[in-house]
C-alpha cells in the first residue's frame, strides 16, 4: 500500500461538524517545534503544548518513540505520567507504556512492545528498538498542523528489519484535538512475518482517573517515582468507562473487534472523552482491542489468533520490499460523547483517509 496524502483543511472542517455541529467555531493555531537538544518535537496549539513528539535515546526506558504526553482542550493531561514523569497514586507497572505509540509484540520472533530498561540482560537479545531517523516535514497552520518522520525497527545488534515512514496530522479547535496516524512500514532485507500476537499496535496508556474502578492490589507511585505496594485500591476519582461501536461497555471490550472504542471519564473534575477510530482499509478491519481496566487503551489488528482463542490466525507477513499502511485516528474530545455523534466522527473519518 501506498502513504496517502491527508487534506488537512477538510479534515479541520470535519472536526468542527462531527465534533461539535459548529462550523463558525475558531480554529487553533498549531505550531510544531524542533528541539533539538533535547530531542524532541512540541505540538503547541496556541502557544501551550498538545504533544511532544519524543525521540531522545539516552532516555533508557524509551526503545522507541512516543507522543508524550496528551493534554486535552480542556487542559487536563489524558496520559499516565510513569514512568517518564511520575504523578501521585499512579500505577507503575509496565514501564514501556508511555504516551502513545506504535509498535508490535513479535516481529520476526523480535518483541518490540515490551522493551525497556526493566528487561534483564539475558532478555535484550530477544528485542527490538524502534530509532527516530529523520524529520522529513514540518507545517503549522490555524486548525491544522503536520510533521512527517522516518524511523528504524532495529534488530538487536542494529541491522534495520522495517523502515517506518509517519505521518501525523493535528487538528485542533476550542473542544477538541485530534491525532490522525499514519504508519507505513516496508521490509528491507529479509521477509517479515507479525506473528499472531496480544501486544500490539496503536496504543496509549491513559491517566489513573481514565482506568476502570478495581479492588485488585497494586504498586503506585508518588511524585518522585518511588513505589508503594497498595493491598487495596483507592478508587477515589477513577472513573473510566470503555464503549465500542458494537455496543459493548466496560472490561468486556477487550478482545473484542470494534471499529471505533471511546473511553470516557473525568479528570480535575473536567469531563474527556478519549476515542481511536480503526480505518476500513488497515489490515485486519474491524480491528481486534488489547484495551484492559488498569489503563491500557490499544487497537490490535494483528493479533487474532490471540483474541479468538485459536479460532482465527492471521500471521501477516511482509516480503522483502514490500510495503503496508496503518491508518488511525485519536480523538480527544473535551465532555462525553454520545454514540451516535462519535458514529458520525467516525464516518466523517473512514471517508477522508
């Protein structure tokens, strides 16, 4: 498949109508910055950060790159802060759940979802990196803005498997804020199989208040990132709540396939609602749900065999030079939104990408 370009100005515009039925609403001024320094890329929408986009390989949880963190029109951040930057009574388990990304479980029998500094040192052998490569476009604009990067998924000892090509576009007004994705991956020297696999593909791990209320035992951090083992959870200002287009609520989504899941709830007593959207092109589609209570929100289009116990197997493979595309939208939308207007956000998106 090939990477399609995205019309900003009608996505824009198809933000205001899906999102808020007002096309006479202000759009934002969205800037994208280069820091190089410290190797990052900032979104600013009207000069306060949406999203960096982080790529800094001296930091030794990240093995890959990151949007980090998400911060909402309403100015509440809708991502965990551990283990990059650790909040009180968060939870700090999975230290390679950061942000949002992209990335998958078994590639070539590589796992590039669970890297981080926790692997042991007999274990890195067994994993890939994913390595920021180059920036190949910047645009700002009033509603809308773009950066397109390259990236390497590296094996072990530094041979490139996959080429990554990506293309975010960000659109933004006074309710809402949106990711629209674009990943195109094409195999270099050697064919490549995805392995059915659970860990996988577009993800983001959401703020505490964003989980689903549990009474399990958990280790939480405080704001200097020390660890405290909690026997029961304080579920205080915890109120998650996951709905798919198919009508399923709640835990229940998870190995599930859905076109759209949202999951919604309050932060700082300021309602959000958190949407991905699957694309009907994307292999896959309608895509399978790695989305569990404790705050891991990830659409797996890949990993059938995993969620169908056995029913289904997929093992999507990839020949040398070949390439494919995965294509996917984040809503951030200030309050909650009814099924039917995110069904009409949705519609607006599968014909437009």
């Amino acid at each position: 498949m090939k990477l399609k370009i995205i019309f900003l100005s009608i996505s824009a515009m198809l933000l205001l109508s899906c999102a808020n039925n007002n096309l006479n609403q202000s759009m934002n001024h969205i800037e994208i910055v280069d820091n190089k320094d410290s190797k990052k890329i900032d979104v600013l929408i009207d000069g306060n950060l949406f999203t960096s986009y982080i790529y800094d390989d001296k930091i030794s949880v990240l093995k890959k790159t990151v949007l980090f963190p998400l911060i909402s029109a309403n100015g509440v951040a809708v991502t965990r802060g551990f283990p990059l930057y650790p909040k009180p009574k968060e939870r700090v388990d999975h230290p390679h759940h950061i942000g949002a990304w992209f990335n998958y479980g078994d590639v070539n029998g590589l796992d590039f979802w669970n890297n981080s500094d926790a692997i042991s040192e007999e274990r890195k052998k067994e994993m890939g990196t994913i390595r920021h490569g180059e920036i190949l476009q910047m645009q700002n604009g009033n509603g809308k803005g773009q950066l397109v990067i390259s990236a390497n998924w590296l094996k072990p000892d530094g041979e490139i498997l996959l080429k990554e090509k990506t293309n975010l576009n960000f659109i933004a007004n006074t309710d809402a804020r949106i990711i629209d994705r674009e990943v195109t991956l094409t195999a270099q020297k050697e064919t490549v199989l995805f392995k059915d696999n659970k860990e996988g593909m577009i993800a983001i791990r959401v703020a505490r208040q964003l989980e689903h209320p549990s009474n399990e035992p958990v280790t939480l951090s405080d704001s200097y990132g020390k660890k405290t083992d909690v026997p029961v959870l304080d579920n205080t200002g915890v109120s998650g709540h996951y709905v798919s287009s198919e009508g399923i609520e709640g835990d229940d989504v998870w190995s599930t396939r859905a076109r759209w899941v949202s999951l919604s709830g309050t932060i700082d007593e300021k309602e959000v609602t958190v949407v991905i959207f699957d694309n009907p092109e994307n292999v896959g589609f309608p895509t399978y749900w790695h989305a569990r209570g404790y705050g891991l929100f990830a659409a797996n289009p890949l990993g059938q065999k995993a969620f169908s116990k056995g029913k289904e197997e997929l093992n999507f493979k990839l020949d040398s030079g070949k390439s494919v595309t995965f294509n996917y939208r984040i809503l951030i939308q200030n309050g909650k939104l009814s099924k039917e207007k995110i069904e009409e956000c949705y519609n607006n998106f599968s014909k437009t990408n």
